[in-house]
C-alpha cells in the first residue's frame, strides 16, 4: 500500500502558537502549514517578511502599529521555534 500524502496534507495541524502585544492576541502559523518551498524564503528574508508571513497580512498590520525592539523580536521567534519542537538556526548563539 502506498503512503497517502494527501491524508498527511488533510490532517489537521492542532494548537497555535499565540501572544499578546498591546493588550491583542495574535496567533502566527504553524510550521507543519508551511509549503516546503517557503522554508528556503523564510531562511533569507528580513525580520519583517518573516514576521508577515508567520502573523498573515492582516495581523502584522496591526503588529507593527506597536513599537518591538528587536531583543523582543528574537525571543518571540525563538518562542514560536519552541512551541513548535524546532530550530530556527539563525547561528547566533548568546
């Protein structure tokens, strides 16, 4: 019997990685959502394309009305990266 691919892309993915900023819930996606193909896009991209992309357009509108130093910004990427069970390999090592 052949593995069904399409059953695994059908799963439902579960609980979402969410935090507050500014009194608002925001909710980023999961990684197992990801398309493999965005995975290479998010390695090179800059804080704010990572940020829209993980939060959706409509959310990171509203993110960024709110001031984030980027102390907060790693801490937040590495909380996501952690909820998740996973590295984000960003190499720099504190």
């Amino acid at each position: 019997m052949a593995f069904d691919l399409d059953a695994v892309l059908n799963e439902a993915s579960g609980e979402r990685f969410s935090f507050t900023l500014g009194g608002k819930e925001y909710t980023m996606v999961s990684p197992e959502d990801l398309d493999y193909r965005d995975a290479e896009k998010l390695e090179n991209a800059n804080p704010n394309d990572v940020l829209e992309f993980l939060l959706g357009t409509a959310e990171f509108k509203s993110f960024q009305k709110n001031r984030v130093t980027v102390k907060a910004i790693g801490k937040l990427l590495e909380q996501w990266g952690e909820f998740y069970g996973i590295s984000l390999g960003n190499g720099s090592e504190s």
